[in-house]
C-alpha cells in the first residue's frame, strides 16, 4: 500500500528513488537529443537547447528542495518550463518523440514534480498562486501516459474529463455568476474527480501524476474561491438584511402603546423569515468552501461573521416574541418560527461515494410554527438514583472528593440550579443504530425537542436523516465537523459553531439554555480503556450549577445516544473536561 | 433551612481545595495539533469526527519536518468493546499543527484484531502514556531532523521512543505505521530502534 499525497509525493520520495526517476528521464532525453541530431541535423541546435534547459531547470528545482527558494524563485521554474514546452512542441516530430515516447516532454513531468516539492518547501500555501494553466499541462500530461500504457490513458482520460467538465462549469459561472446551489453541485462533482483520481489513479501514476493533481487541485482552489464569493455575497445580503429589519424593530418597539403595530410585525416577520432562507446558503456556502480549501487555513471569517448573525436573528425573534406578548398579539416561545426542509425530486451523492452525478439542492423552506422547548417546570433527572440514607451522609457526600456524589448531595440539598431542560429532552434520544451515526442522532433530537419531527420509529427516523445527509454530503462513515449540524441549518434553525475553543466557551453556551452538540472524545465519558482516542457527539441538554460561591458549574446533563443510552446523563465538570479536551474542542449552539 | 446551612458552609469549606482538580496538564503542542487535527480544514469535512487519529509520525519534506497520520472509524459500542479499522484517512502536517493535506482511503471499512492490551489498564495511565509518547516523539523528530547523528544520548531517546511506540500503537497498525513514513523507520532502525512490527 503506497499511499502518497501526491502534493508533496516527490519530497516524501526517498531520494535514490527521485534520483533513480531522474537519471531514467535524463538519460532518455539526451539520447533523444542525439538522435534529432542525426535524424534532422538542422533542429540539433534546439534540441541541444531545450534539453540544456530542461536540466538546467532540474538542477535549480532540486537546489530549491534540498533549500528553500523564494516562491517567487519557484514560480520561474514554472515559467520558464512553459517556454521549454513550447520549444520543444516546435521541434519536427522526428527530433522530439520515439517510438510513441517523449523523453523530453518526460524531463518537463520531471521538472513540474520537483517543482512541485520546491514549492511546497518554500511555501505549502503557495501553490494555489500559482497561474491556472490547465490546458496544456493535461495535454501533455496524457501525451506522456498514453504513449506508454493503454489502461493507464483510459484512466487518466477518465478522470480529467470529470475535472474538464468541472473546470467549464466553474467557468461559466466565473462569466456569469450562478447561484450557490449551483456551485454546490459543482463542489460534488469536484470532490468525486479527486475520488476517483486518488482511488483509480494515484497509486499507478505516482510520479507522473502530480500534473493531474495539480489540474483537479487547482480547479478545486478555483472552485473553493468562487464558493467562498458566493456565500460571502449571501452573508452580505444577510448582514444588510438584519440591519435594516432591526431598525424596524427599533422603531416599532417605540410606537405608544395602543398603536397598532399588527401589521408591521407581519411583514417583519416575513423578512426575517426571508433572511432563514439566506441564513441558510450562507452557511452551508460557507461550510463547503472550506470544505474545497487545501490548506493553509487558520481562521474562518465567514464563520465567525455567521455566529454573530445567528446570535442577532436570535435577537430578533426574541424582541418580536416580547412586543407581541406587550401588544396582545399572542406570542411567546411557542409563537416563534422557523422551517422545515421539504425533500424534493432528486438525489445528491454523498461525497467520494458512488459514481453517479450530483443533482442540484434538495431542500426547500416550509415556514411552519416551530414550538420550542417550554420555558417553565424544566426538570432534571436525578444525578444518582438513590438518595443519601442520612444527613450526616449527606453532609459527607458535599465535603467529599467524589464529584457525582458531591453534586447530588448539593442538588438535594436545595444549593444548587439546573440550567437548560434536560428532563424534558432526555425522552427524545434512542439508541443509535447505526455505529458512526452520534451526530445524525444528535440532530435527530433536535429536530423532535422542537416539534419538527414527529415522535415515530426512532430508528427509521435516524436511516432517513443519515440517508438524507449522505446525499447531500455531510454523512459518508460518520459526520464530519464542518457538517455538524448541517441538517438543522438546511431545516431553517439557527446554529452556531465553535472550534477549538475552552470549555468555558461550551459552558456559556449551555448557561444560555438551548440545546449544544458537543464533539468529544468519549473514553472519559464511558471509561472506555482504548489506546486510541474515540471520536464521539453529544447532545448537551443542560448545567447543574452552584446557587452560592462563583455559581461554578458542578456538571452537565447529556443524552448519549451509544449503548447504554444515556438519557439526561448527569456528567461531572472534570469527566466532561477530559472528554472536551481530549479531541476537537467543538461545538455546535442551536439558537 | 438547617441542611441548606450546613451544606452551604460544607460547599465552602471544600470549595477551596478543588481548584487543583480542574486544571490539567498543558498538552504538548504535537499533542493539541492532533487533537483538533479533523476538526481543521480541509480535514474537518473530509475525516469524520468519530474516527479516531493514530500516532503521529514523522517525516522530511524538502528538509523540514513534517507529521503524518492516519485516521481509522470503528464498530461495536461501549458495551460490547471496540474493534477498530484498518486505515481509512491520511493528513500531512507541520508541527505548528497547519494541515498540508488531508484526504480518506479507498475501500470499504476493514476491521483489525482487537488490541487486548489495555482493558485493565486505568484510562489515566493510558492518557498520561499517550502525552509522555507525544513527548518523546517531539524529541525524535528534532533529532531526525537536524540530519546530524544523535549520538548516544539521541540513541536512547530514540530506543524509549520505540519502546513507548510499541507498548501503545496498535499492532494491527504495523504496516500502515511503517508506510507513512519510510524515511523515518528507516533512520530509527539505523539508529538501534526498531520499526513497529505485525502482531504475531
């Protein structure tokens, strides 16, 4: 199993192997420069010439690995191997192919891949400045393999056809902006020609494959940067949205009190409910132009610009959910809305799955009243079942280091207070069925504590969902971050998500009331003796929280959906701190 | 109103010693990069969440050290135990933790025999293992990739490194572990160490 990345393939080579590729190639090719000067003595000078090139550009390719170059120095060896090729495609067809092989187009493959790991050396990120030169670089790309191996040809025909096909439609939307769901079938598609050339072709190409790769990487880049513009503009929209639809909140909060303000908060309403649906492409957009990023990524603007709109459009249910209450307009928690995605007619593979093509978007916006969680007579289940026999065992239990036994004594004690509902959400987990699918269960929760599935067979209900968010993407052998929670966002809820961040930032977020998907790792949880850290989500469903002191959290409540299902677990801060820590450090908030 | 008294003043009375307890051990920076590795782009939409991250290894490109990594899903639950699968994701990254690359494996899922060695081992031990081995991995790398020869002192670090790699990565792992990174098994054998060997 010779598993390169393909990327970086040549400076992970050993080096008697590069070095062994090279001399292969460099032998070749001045053979080949003697033979054009007996086959057709007028073109010896410019045979001579480009194979002088070529190895003068190998040698300073191979200078910039052993040494770091400036990307601006790699950048020229690029240039200056374009020039060479467009030599070398000048020469009469005697002086420059033998027998169906190329040895000079063989030194340019040659001096891309080491141009490649220069660049790479110099700077990873580097490589998407580099000038999108798809074209030739597939052309004589193939020229090299078809000359040597039929299957190989068919293979790589294969797989840039995928990428040609990808790069005209992103062309076209680059000529002539299309919308996210376009792109997003685009982003699919992109991710299936990377598939198929890690699963078909990489491991026969190796070496002569990275200017494949580089084809689909670059185009992916494109794609990725198109993506990221288009969510940007749909962020955009939504920023102004929100600003214009909070001034007329501002406005209608202080019309005198008899004032009859029905009717702006219809159309209020109406927008805001607009705004879910440009909410929603902003954020999935988002998701899948990091989802296309190679590398070099240390923040995500886009998404913490996302939290802070979710954060306001919070806001602004919340003020229109009090003016109405104020104005007899109805109201209150269960008044507040937000969508239910409507399955359309056709599929979306999931990525790196299946061979079929992607279909557009699936998900529509259904408006429908979401009824949330009741705000009064939350109730928790108990921390430990069976009460302390006695006083003094009580009193033992509150200065003793045992943190479970510490925290029930205290909560029957009447010294503490429960944050969130974990007793009214624990009746919603099941035990999952599938042994990757934590996070579609999560998800699953959510969508039944807020009304917008039916209590039904739970575990029907998870094959749909994991089924669903296999289509679109988010789900292939378990969820993968960037998708936590995608099924909600595409269902009109709002969702916020934290990365790498401390558990205090966690803390908040459940202080706040609402229900937290939580990626931890689950030994700690489970004390589960593995030397391998176990990946795992949770839905956090409430804090039990000290009444006196600093008001310290004592711990969470969690519905755990792995067997034994833990409905409305109680886990001490400590436990939980060590699984919190343990992987990831993410978060998703439904707001 | 007497228990709420007395359990107050107990709460007090104990809440200053606890602090202690929360706090923990800073993780090594080769530590925290591979705790956070899949949820950092691109990995984070490529390697789901509940795959598990193998050990780090290292490795040179054009000079500067790298570390690579495999990522593995698994079936049964926390009642039955764990089997795990054979390699399903591969990431490439600095040790600033910065993802190079990062992608999964063709293939379907292929379980691995079950490592045994642990299950009476306190999961305490088996982290504090972990962060001493992400430790003496650190120590190895530099020293690999200086390019210099470590010398006895080095030839020590790396013999504890083996050692410690042994006693905690799977053996099923073997051949995977040994792929993503020749170069570097390769020095380690040079050096007196041994490259992770197939359960017999």
């Amino acid at each position: 199993m010779t598993r390169l990345f393909v990327l970086v393939v040549l400076s992970l080579l050993s080096a008697e192997n590069a070095a062994a590729a090279a001399d292969g190639a460099v032998v070749s090719a001045r053979a080949q420069a003697a033979r054009a000067c007996g086959a057709v003595p007028e073109s010896c000078a410019e045979a001579e010439a480009v194979l002088d090139g070529y190895l003068e550009l190998l040698k300073k390719a191979n200078a910039c690995v052993r040494k770091p170059c400036s990307v601006e120095t790699v950048s020229t060896i690029y240039d200056r191997d374009w020039e060479l090729d467009k030599r070398e495609h000048a020469l009469p067809a005697a002086a420059r192919a033998h027998a169906g092989d190329r040895p000079f187009l063989r030194l340019s493959l040659l001096v891309l891949g080491r141009g490649a790991a220069a660049m790479a050396a110099a700077d990873p990120a580097a490589r998407t400045k580099r000038k999108w030169r798809a074209d030739p670089e597939m052309s004589r790309t193939l020229g090299a393999l078809c000359g040597r191996d039929a299957e190989y040809c068919s293979l790589a025909n294969s797989v840039l056809s995928r990428a040609r096909g990808v790069r005209a439609a992103a062309q076209r939307c680059e000529a002539d902006p299309c919308g996210l769901a376009e792109l997003d079938r685009q982003a699919a598609d992109m991710e299936h020609a990377v598939g198929d050339y890690y699963f078909k072709l990489e491991d026969r190409v190796a070496f002569d494959g990275e200017p494949i790769f580089a084809i689909l990487s670059e185009t992916r880049t494109h794609l990725s940067e198109m993506i990221a513009r288009a969510a940007e503009l749909k962020l955009g929209e939504l920023e102004q949205g929100e600003a214009a639809a909070s001034a007329r909140m501002d406005a209608l909060e202080k019309t005198p009190a008899g004032s009859d303000v029905s009717a702006a908060m219809a159309a209020l309403e109406a927008d805001r409910s607009a705004l879910l649906e440009v909410y929603g492409d902003a954020a999935v957009g988002a998701d899948r132009a990091i989802s296309l990023v190679e590398a070099d990524f240390t923040a995500d603007p886009q998404r913490e610009r996302l939290n802070a709109a979710v954060a306001r459009l919070a806001s602004l249910r919340a003020r229109m959910s009090a003016l109405r209450i104020a104005r007899g307009l109805g109201g209150g928690a269960a008044d507040e809305s937000g969508g239910v995605a409507i399955p359309e007619a056709g599929a979306r593979p999931a990525v790196y799955t299946g061979a079929y093509r992607p279909a557009g978007r699936t998900v529509a916006m259904d408006r429908r009243k979401v009824p949330l969680a009741p705000s009064g007579a939350l109730s928790a289940p108990d921390i430990l079942p069976d009460a302390p026999a006695s006083l003094l065992e009580r009193a033992k239990n509150i200065a003793g280091s045992d943190t479970m036994k510490r925290a029930d004594a205290l909560r029957r004690s009447g010294l503490t207070r429960t944050l969130g509902d974990p007793g009214g959400r624990a009746a919603f987990v099941h035990a999952q069925a599938g042994p990757m699918a934590c996070a579609i269960v999560v998800q699953q929760q959510i969508l039944l504590a807020l009304g917008l599935l039916p209590k039904d067979d739970p575990v029907a209900q998870e094959n749909a969902l994991a089924e669903e968010a296999a289509r679109r993407g988010f789900f292939d052998e378990g969820t993968p971050d960037a998708y936590n929670g995608e099924l909600l966002i595409e269902r009109g809820l709002l969702v916020s998500k934290q990365s790498g961040v401390g558990l205090e930032v966690l803390d908040a977020a459940v202080r706040r009331g609402g229900m937290v998907i939580a990626n931890v790792d689950a030994r700690p949880l489970w004390d589960q003796r593995s030397n391998a850290p176990v990946g795992h989500t949770v839905l956090v469903t409430g804090a039990e929280i000290e009444r006196f002191g600093e008001g310290k959290t004592l711990g969470y409540y969690i519905n755990d959906s792995a067997p034994p299902v833990g409905a409305g677990r109680f886990v001490p801060v400590e436990t939980f701190r060590a699984a919190w820590n343990g992987l990831y450090r993410t978060f998703a908030e439904v707001r | 109103m007497k228990i709420r008294a007395l359990g107050l003043l107990l709460a007090a009375l104990c809440a200053c010693g606890r602090k202690a307890a929360e706090s923990e051990a800073k993780p090594s920076a080769l530590e925290s990069a591979v705790r956070m590795l899949a949820a950092a782009p691109p990995c984070s939409s490529r390697i789901p969440q509940e795959w598990s991250p193998s050990r780090p290894v290292p490795t040179l490109a054009g000079g500067s050290l790298r570390y690579r990594i495999f990522f593995f899903g698994r079936e049964g639950d926390p009642t039955k135990g764990f089997t795990f699968h054979a390699p399903q994701g591969e990431a490439a990254f600095t040790p600033a933790g910065r993802v190079l690359d990062c992608r999964r494996l063709a293939g379907p899922p292929r379980t691995i025999a079950r490592d045994a060695r642990f299950d009476s081992t306190p999961l305490a031990d088996i982290l504090a293992r972990s962060s001493e081995l992400y430790s003496r991995t650190e120590a190895v790398a530099a020293l690999f990739a200086s390019g210099r020869d470590p010398g006895g002192e080095g030839r020590a670090k790396i013999a504890a490194f083996c050692r410690d790699f042994a006693g905690l990565a799977d053996p099923s792992h073997a051949a995977a572990y040994r792929a993503l990174a020749p170069d570097f098994w390769s020095w380690v054998e040079k050096n007196g160490g041994s490259a992770p060997a197939p359960a017999k």
